[in-house]
C-alpha cells in the first residue's frame, strides 16, 4: 500500500500508474501519454466495486484510456464519469464510453450539463454536482465536489477524495510544459510554466481567490490537474498562495478597474 504523500515521480510506461491505495481504495494516473506541451490527464478512483473516471479527455484518446481501465476491471463496468467542465479535451469521449455502456452516469454542474449533448448523445443518467455536492462510496470515502465558478467554466467544480487526501482540479493548477514530469519538484520554476495557463484561461483573482477559500479545512495531500503535473502535498502552499496572489484574466485585461 502506497501513502498519498509518497507519489511516483515518473508514471508507468505500459499501463496505468497507482498514486495510492489503500485497503479497497485506489487511486490511478492513466495518462494520456503525448508529446506535447498541452498534455492531459485522466485520473481513476476505485473503491469496492465501484470506479469513477475524472476528466476522461477527448475522443481522440479514447481507445487508450478504455485499454489502460481494461488492464485494472471491464470497462463497461465504470460506475460513473466526473466531468469537471465542458471542454472536448476534458469530456468528449463521453459518447464513447456510453456506447459501451449506456447506464454509466455522468457527473457535473447543471451549466456543463446542457452543453455535453452537443458530443453527440443527448439522453444520460446525470448527477447534479450541485443539487448533490457529495458521494459516498462503499468504503465509507466521499466524494466531495467544490465548484470553481469562471476557473474558467461558469459552473466548472474539483473533486476531494477524503481517502487519499487528493484534490482533482481539472484546469485549475494546471501547466504548459515541454518537459514534463509527473509530479512537481521545484515549484519556484514550476509557476512559469503555470502562468502560461492561468493568466490567459482563468477569469480574475476574485474568482482565484475565492476557490481558495472553499478549501479551508480540508487536508490536501495533492493537488491532480488535468494539464501539467501533479502537486505534492509539501508544495500545495505554495500553490495555494500562487491562486490567491494571481493576476489573471480581467485583471490584466481591465487593469483601471480594480
């Protein structure tokens, strides 16, 4: 059993990567691998018999991530689908999962939710993040989802799993980088390569800085973006203090109306 805070630097090269486990929990980087500076991740949680896939990416890396589920339970098997946002990179492979099978439900805000029909397939089971911010799952860990309004999605949310510690951000923390690592060493270098993201996609540090303040109370032993690398617990922080002092968005748009 691997701790939340003893992460893997480099991910697995032939199939998905365990950043925790724990009894029946787990926690899984299934990639996707690409060369390219806009890289994406697609995270899994397992729990019982139930399995939940964050930010399942675009259709393009479908067949890769339905092969690296394959390799840990049958991928029609998957309890559910978190959906942070709207983006093709973060949901459009939806369809294709339910192809494969239709009663597997999609979880995200009301405002993500009118927008996923356009994929392709109007009709789903959906689970409203904001009606129920919370799932318990068969271990007794939760679920927790925090919406991050205009980071950069009106209604875009993170998940807490309160097992492993971990929070999955979707855009928020992510990073442009060339030279990528799985998890973050050196975070005073790491900001520029986050700059390249944040200053351009998130809204305004009001928006930064009140997310932030959602996450008072909670124990986060990482922080998992969908683009860039993961954020150990000895730099979350740091991290922290980077939204909370951020310029983004507006603020460098309409600097006179502050």
């Amino acid at each position: 059993m691997n701790a939340a805070t003893d992460l893997p630097r480099q991910p697995a090269t032939d199939g998905p990567t365990s950043l925790y486990q724990a009894d029946a929990h787990a926690v899984f980087w299934l990639g996707v691998e690409e060369q390219t500076a806009f890289r994406c991740n697609t995270y899994l949680i397992l729990d019982g018999d139930q399995a939940y896939l964050l930010d399942p990416g675009s259709r393009a890396y479908f067949p890769q991530v339905r092969e690296r589920v394959a390799s840990l339970l049958p991928p029609e098997k998957l309890t559910a689908l978190l959906i942070g946002h709207q983006d093709p990179d973060v949901g459009a492979s939806m369809v294709d999962w339910l192809d494969l099978n239709p009663e597997i439900e999609v979880v995200s805000s009301p405002r993500t939710r009118v927008l996923l029909p356009h994929y392709g397939r109007a009709e789903f089971r959906f689970h409203d993040i904001e009606a129920q911010p919370e799932l318990a799952l068969p271990s007794g860990a939760r679920l927790q989802f925090i919406t991050a309004p205009f980071l950069h999605s009106p209604m875009a949310f993170t998940t807490y799993d309160s097992a492993s510690g971990f929070l999955f951000t979707g855009d928020i923390f992510a990073a442009v980088q060339s030279d990528w690592h799985l998890v973050v060493e050196d975070f005073a270098s790491h900001r520029a390569h986050m700059d390249l993201f944040h200053i351009d996609y998130m809204a305004s540090n009001a928006a930064a800085r009140g997310f932030v303040r959602k996450l008072d109370g909670l124990t986060i032993n990482a922080l998992l973006p969908q683009h860039g690398s993961i954020i150990p617990a000895a730099l979350v922080p740091d991290a922290l203090d980077y939204l909370r002092e951020l310029r983004c968005g507006l603020d460098v748009l309409y600097p006179d109306l502050d």
